[in-house]
C-alpha cells in the first residue's frame, strides 16, 4: 500500500461529517485531484509544500511547528496519558476517558504556563 493510501477514505469521511475544517496532514496526502475532492466539501486540507533539501519556506516552518505540537499532544495521551490502554468497554466510556485526559493535559498546560514552565512539561501522570 502506497503512503496515505489507506488514509485517504478515513479523511474524507471525517471532512465530509465536519464541512469548513482545516485539516492538517503529512505528504502522504499530497495530490491536486485529491485536494480538488476535498475542497468540494467546504474543508480545507493542509499539507507540506514540496521544497528542496534545506530550503524550506518560512511559511513551511510554521507549517512543520503546527504538525509538531499536534504530533506531540497525541504522543503525550497515547503514552503519558495511556490513552493506548484505556479499556472503555463502550464508545461513550472511551469518549469520557478521552475527555478526561485532554482535560489533564490542557490544566496542565495551563498550571505550567502560569508558573513560566516549559508548557508540555508535566509531572508523572498514571491516566488512571
């Protein structure tokens, strides 16, 4: 299977259920016709520019810290907030168990930066 291949159908489902979202996503997704699709649902699909080895565009800097963070945040409740192991038996235990974490992440991030802490540095958290 191709990079993005298996992607795709997922990403046009979700725009299509949320009309005008932006959508950020990795060069996996790259493609005029594909981005035309997109498009013609009301969102907007946001991927990295094609740009040589080294001579990335500032507008691609903000671009590459935007999917950074994003990257980072899912990293953070798949492990620190163990959202990988989160056992909800039913749909409505595992949006209360998301909910929950994404709740502790963002106080976190808060607390941290009204102490002038570095914003994702959180203490140990167990998730449970």
């Amino acid at each position: 299977m191709a990079p993005g291949e298996g992607e795709r159908e997922p990403l046009f489902r979700l725009a299509q259920a949320h009309p005008g979202t932006v959508l950020f996503a990795d060069k996996g997704l790259w493609g005029a016709e594909y981005e035309r699709t997109i498009e013609l649902i009301s969102a907007q699909l946001i991927t990295p520019e094609r740009h040589r080895l080294g001579e990335r565009p500032p507008a691609e800097v903000i671009k590459a810290t935007i999917s950074l963070v994003i990257e980072s945040v899912f990293a953070n409740l798949k492990r620190q907030m163990r959202l990988e192991e989160h056992l909800a038996k039913t749909l409505g235990g595992l949006v209360q168990r998301v909910a929950q974490r994404l709740l502790a992440l963002t106080l976190g991030m808060f607390i941290n930066a009204q102490l002038g802490r570095p914003l994702r540095s959180l203490v140990a958290y167990d998730g449970r």
